[in-house]
C-alpha cells in the first residue's frame, strides 16, 4: 500500500470529467507500458491510498476512490501512486514478506522512480516525483493523516522516504531499508 495502513477518508472529492479521463489515459498508458500489470480504481472506497494484489495468476492495481479522486492530488501524485503499486508487481529485490510475490515499500520506490519512470514517459507520460511527493503531502495533511508513522520500514518514515525518493539512486535493493537494519539488526 502507498501509505502502509494509513486509512483518511476524502470527503471532497474531484469526480469530473477531466479526472476520469486523465484516469482513463493513466490506465491505458499503465497497460502499454506494463501489459502485465491491471490498473483500476475502487470507486467505492473513501481511503486515501492504494493496494497492489493479485488473484491466482493476475496482477492489479487498485487506486482507492479516496485517493483517485482527492482533489490535491494531481496527475503527478496519481502517476507515483500507480509507478508505485506496479513496482510492488515488478521490482526485483526483496519482498513484503518471505511468502510474498510482491516487493517491499522501499523497492516499490526505487522502482517508480527508477524503471517505472523510465517506461512510462517513454508511453507520453512524465513524472515530477519532487511535485507529486507535496501533493500527497498536502493531501494528507489537510485529510488530518500524519504522514510518518511509527513502523518497521523506512518508507514509513515520511521524511526519509522523501528525500530517498529525491535522490539519486544508488546501486540494487538487495534487502529492505529497515530502521533495525540501521543498527545492526536483522
């Protein structure tokens, strides 16, 4: 998930036309670009956030309605969101758990912002991740979330993550950049 189990619920959403069909375009272009992974969103729902999943063979991402709809987020925070979920799918590395076909919150970054990145503006579409970091930012503060969580994984650390997310990228992910990884620890 974007924001781990982080669950605001929108209240004002942006539902027009203009959103739908940016949505559409992110879509097809997230099929061509990744032709393995269904992108959809689940209207129903009012959490700000994300899942990536998959039933028997098939890999999805679901955008919540809260956050597809979020009138702060704009098309670069959709387009980090979706980067981000996908990665779950298709970065190498380590994974949310050892029974996991999904990778880590921290690979599923590196990835979006890495590989995913470079697809997808290859298909039209590019991402500002300085510029999509706020509006999720300003989104979920204005929801009353607090964005830094007390948690295992780095990625959870709001700060961290968004100065990892504005740097450059070092070298393979080869395990997750856990807090007790820091000290020693496994």
């Amino acid at each position: 998930m974007l924001l781990g189990s982080l669950a605001l619920a929108t209240r004002e959403q942006d539902r027009s036309s203009e959103r739908r069909s940016f949505l559409d375009q992110l879509f097809q272009t997230s099929r061509k670009a990744f032709p393995e992974v269904e992108a959809l969103v689940y209207e129903a729902s009012t959490s700000f956030n994300a899942q990536a999943f998959c039933i028997g063979s098939q890999k999805f991402v679901a955008l919540f309605g809260g956050l597809a709809f979020n009138r702060r987020l704009g098309k670069d925070g959709l387009l980090f969101a979706t980067l981000h979920e996908i990665g779950h799918h298709l970065a190498p590395g380590p994974r949310l758990t050892a029974t996991s076909n999904l990778s880590c919150d921290c690979a599923a970054d590196r990835w979006a912002v890495g590989q995913g990145q470079d697809v997808i503006s290859s298909c039209g579409l590019a991402l500002d991740i300085k510029s999509a970091l706020e509006q999720i930012e300003t989104a979920v503060s204005e929801l009353g979330g607090a964005l830094s969580v007390i948690a295992d994984c780095l990625c959870s650390d709001w700060a961290r993550r968004k100065a990892a997310l504005t740097s450059p990228l070092p070298g393979p992910l080869n395990q997750c950049e856990r807090i007790s990884n820091l000290f020693g620890k496994t």
